[in-house]
C-alpha cells in the first residue's frame, strides 16, 4: 500500500520514534499511531509533540494493563478522546465492536491540529 501510495499519490513516508528530536512542528502533514499510545510512559507528553497537522491513533478502550505488562495505560473512550482534544481537533472517530460481545475494545481518532 505504501509503495502503491508513493508512486500513484507522490507521497513520502517516514518511520520514526515517537519522540524523535529534532523535528520541527507541524513537519508532517500526518502521522499515525495505532495502538502504541498505551505502552508510552506519558501519552500526553506524545500528543503534545506529535510534529504533524493531522494525527491518526488507536488504543484499546477496555481494560488491558493487568492482562499486558507492555501496556502502561488503560484508556476508555472518553479519557482517550479528552486527552486527544488537548492539541487536536477531533474530526472523526471509530469504534471496533467486539464480536458476540458488543462492547468497544478499539477505538481509532483522526485529529487535526488546533491552530
């Protein structure tokens, strides 16, 4: 997809430490993070330093820290979205139900930066 993207769309994608010095803000036009905010010691401090204007993230909204020792952080859908809203704007999110459940268990949010 990313190959198909960069041919057809002139796009370019770099891979890199979430919290990578040296990039100016706003650097990027997005960014994503999919399920990684959870294992970070201080997701605030990661949110307020993305360096791109639209960010794509996801986290598990249930709890999961007993269960994971990787994972630092439960989230639920209004602390993600609230902690989300302190430097993005939110445009869109998702919720993944759990199948014969129908409990959330993921939710991605697409943010664009406050001006």
């Amino acid at each position: 997809a990313l190959s198909i993207a960069m041919h057809r769309h002139y796009c370019e994608f770099e891979v890199a430490l979430a919290f990578t010095t040296g990039i100016q803000p706003l650097h990027y036009d997005g960014y994503v993070a999919l399920e990684v905010i959870e294992h970070l010691e201080d997701p605030a401090a990661f949110i307020a330093t993305v360096p791109a204007r639209h960010l794509v993230a996801s986290v598990p909204v249930r709890p999961t820290t007993i269960h994971n020792h990787f994972h630092k952080h439960d989230f639920t859908i209004e602390n993600f979205r609230a902690l989300m809203e302190t430097r993005f704007v939110i445009q869109s999110w998702w919720l993944q139900i759990e199948p014969y459940h129908n409990e959330p268990s993921i939710m991605v949010v697409h943010g664009e930066a406050r001006a």
